[in-house]
C-alpha cells in the first residue's frame, strides 16, 4: 500500500529500509523522503516502521 503519496513510498519500501538497518523515522526520512513533504503520512509510516521492529525484536532468539 502506498503510505507517501507525494514520493510514492509504500509500506514494502519502507520495510526494505529498515531491514537494511533504518530504525527511526529519520532514518526512514533520509533514505525514502517520507513525510518530508506534506507530512500526511508520518502516523503511518511510523506504525510500519514501528510493527516491522517488533516482528524483528519477535523472531530474536531469547538471550539467557
């Protein structure tokens, strides 16, 4: 789906920055121009960056 609508960034676009090591939104924000137009978009590209860091922490071993 698409979440920028000004730079036509999707949410898959914005999970493939962040499994190439974006963690924040300004990371997101360097690397895809997200919400550095309008800013219509930055509720939902931080509930995609914040739901793909949890599927990561999830699919972590536990350490003992």
């Amino acid at each position: 789906m698409y979440v920028c609508l000004c730079h036509g960034v999707t949410d898959t676009a914005i999970e493939a920055a962040i499994d190439d090591g974006a963690v924040s939104m300004k990371q997101i924000t360097q690397e895809l121009n997200v919400g550095s137009q309008c800013g219509k978009c930055c509720s939902c590209a931080k509930k995609v960056l914040n739901n793909k860091l949890m599927q990561i922490a999830e699919a972590q071993p536990a350490v003992a």
